[in-house]
C-alpha cells in the first residue's frame, strides 16, 4: 500500500517536474518573422540570447509573404514578433490587424515619438535616410536645395530618380501629401517628371551610377546604397547632401518590429523588442546596413557619421502609412513610373 502511495507520489511529482520544464522551455524562445536578411539580424539576436539565456528562432522572406503568412496562419502563428523595414509596410501589417499594442516605458524613452506608432503596434529600431546624392564634378552643394527644389524647370535633363514602384519612394511622396497637400505634392511630381534625364531606374545604387557616369547630376537614395557603394568605389565623384534643412527636414524612414496579434509568449517578445532598441544592441542593428541608430542616445557608426549631421523631418511616419494609396494614385496620374 505504502509503495503504491509512493509510487503514486513520484508520478505525480515527475509530471509537475516535467509540465514547468516544458512550459518554462517554451516561454524561453521568441519567435520572428522578418523582412530583414539573416546577417542583418542574426548578431543582435544571438546577443540578447546571451545575455538573457532566450533564445530566438527567425524566418526570413520578403515582407509581403510574411504578411500572408500570419494572414494566413491566425490565431496559430508561431510568430511572436514581426520585423520589417519601411514604416509603409509597417503600417499594413497593422492595418491588416496583424500586430497588436505594447506599453512600454522603455519603447517609448528609446524611441522618438514620430518613428513609433501613436497606437503603439510598431517601433522604428532603426532610422535609414532618403536624401541626395549628386554629382561633385557638376554640382556644389549650394546648387542644392531640397526634394521640392528638383521640381524647378532649371534641373530639366538632370534628375535621375528610381521607379515609384518601389515603397521607399511611395512613402516619401505620402509624407509630402502630409505636408504640402494633394494639389500641391502633385505639381512637383509632375516637376521631377518633366526634369528626368533617363527613365525612372530600377534601384537606388543604378540612380547614383548613372549620377555618376554623368547621364544625369544628382537623385533620391537611401544613404546605406551610397554608403556601400563608396566602399566598393570610393573613387566615384558623388557626394551626399542634406536637403530641407530650411524647411521640413530629411526624408527618414525606419526598420522595424511589432509585437504579432497572437503571440503567445509576448513577455519575452517585449523584452527583445525592448533590447532591439537599448543601448546594447543599437550599434548592432544600425552598423551593419550603414543606417542610424534610432535611439537618439546612441552616436552612429564613424563611417556613417562622416556623411555629417542633418535635421530630420519629425512628422510622425504612420502618415506614410496611412497616405500610401494616395501616393501611389498621385505618382501614377504624374506620369512617374
Ligand atoms: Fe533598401
């Protein structure tokens, strides 16, 4: 009878034992989808298991598939956590109710308030500017002005720019509807059209060769495009200007992360959001694509911060978001493509 008890009492106990290690094994590991490649989140991710013995597992794929994914998967996603770039993109994951709001002390001291979303689902981590590059055998940069400036007929044939198809240049002209409304956002649209010297180019990187090959004297990029491709040429006569000094700022944009609508360990997804933007993992995030650091706290790479310092438009980037189709619509009856 005793032995039986006993018996009894060590199966019990084995199935205690075992439930806590299989529950606290699964609160240990974060699971995210991102946008982003391996090599630029793979050293930040082994970093915060490191540090807080959690462990991530990713997915990688381009944004629209991972969108599908958790579209498609619900409320059964393994998915805890989204990381994608372009606050555009972003704002679809949340539009579509895909991700789900966090309040977070540290989110928001980390993070400014216009790189964020107002109802917390998203989280710039880190910022990539979309400035100008031109031509230093053809231009000074006091010939330079601001984005608007290129719609003035004197840069007719001098103005390369890449498809409007692509998200970073949709979400530039949405913040310019922000600003300067429809009416207005259109006639410079029309502006660059008319001053194009090529056809709208494929990417940011053939834009700033045909700058530098002379077909046309500056255009629209990212900087980590500009910075990479100085470090494969240094010797290529282009340099970076900071236009909207006077007026609204740079064009920024982010990389970024939300916390997945049907994550069920959002403790630790918190807690890796929360370190993707702490002071540790800043550097990491940034550095490695050539962007900045979000958290105004953290000083950018040496090689990126050579590029000089700039004003920032501070207009929050859920307008890219929200004016995307607007954007779209706008850039099409322009003639832009
Ligand atoms: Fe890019």
């Amino acid at each position: 009878m005793l032995k039986l008890y006993f018996n009894r009492l060590v199966i019990t106990l084995f199935c205690f034992v075992s439930l806590f290690f299989i529950s606290s094994a699964q609160a240990e590991q974060v699971v995210v989808y991102s946008a982003r490649i391996e090599q630029l989140i793979k050293p930040m991710f082994d970093a915060f298991t490191r540090d807080t013995g959690i462990k991530v597992r990713y997915t990688t794929d381009k944004e629209g598939a991972l969108l599908a994914r958790l579209k498609a998967e619900g409320k059964h996603t393994p998915a805890d956590m989204l990381i994608t770039a372009d606050a555009g993109n972003l704002w679809q994951a949340s539009n579509l109710g895909l991700l789900k709001p966090v309040t977070s002390e540290i989110l928001s001291t980390n993070i400014p308030e216009h790189l964020r979303d107002p109802g917390n689902t998203w989280f710039g981590l880190s910022i990539r500017a979309r400035t100008l590059v031109y031509n230093t055998n053809k231009l000074k940069p006091a010939d330079l002005l601001s984005y608007e400036d290129l719609a003035q007929p004197k840069w007719k044939n001098h103005l390369c720019l890449r498809t409007s198809k692509k998200v970073y240049n949709q979400s530039l002209v949405a913040m310019m509807i922000a600003e300067h409304g429809e009416a207005e956002t259109e006639k410079i649209v029309r502006g660059w059209v008319a001053n194009l010297a090529t056809d709208p180019l494929s990417d940011d990187t053939r834009a700033m060769e045909f700058v530098a090959a002379g077909r046309c004297d500056v255009t629209v990029v990212n900087t980590y495009y500009y910075g990479r491709l100085m470090k494969k040429n240094p010797s290529l006569p282009l340099a970076v200007f900071w236009p909207n000094q006077e007026s609204s700022g740079v064009h920024v944009n982010i990389s970024g992360a939300g916390i997945t609508r049907h994550s069920n360990n959002e403790p630790a997804a918190i807690k890796l959001l929360e370190y993707l933007s702490s002071a540790k993992a800043q550097n990491l995030f940034a550095d490695v694509n050539m962007e900045y650091p979000v958290n105004p706290a953290i000083a950018p790479d040496a090689n990126v911060a050579a590029w000089g310092s700039f004003k920032q438009n501070p207009m929050n980037l859920a307008k890219a978001g929200e004016l995307q189709a607007a954007a779209v619509k706008l850039m099409d009856r322009a003639g832009y493509r």
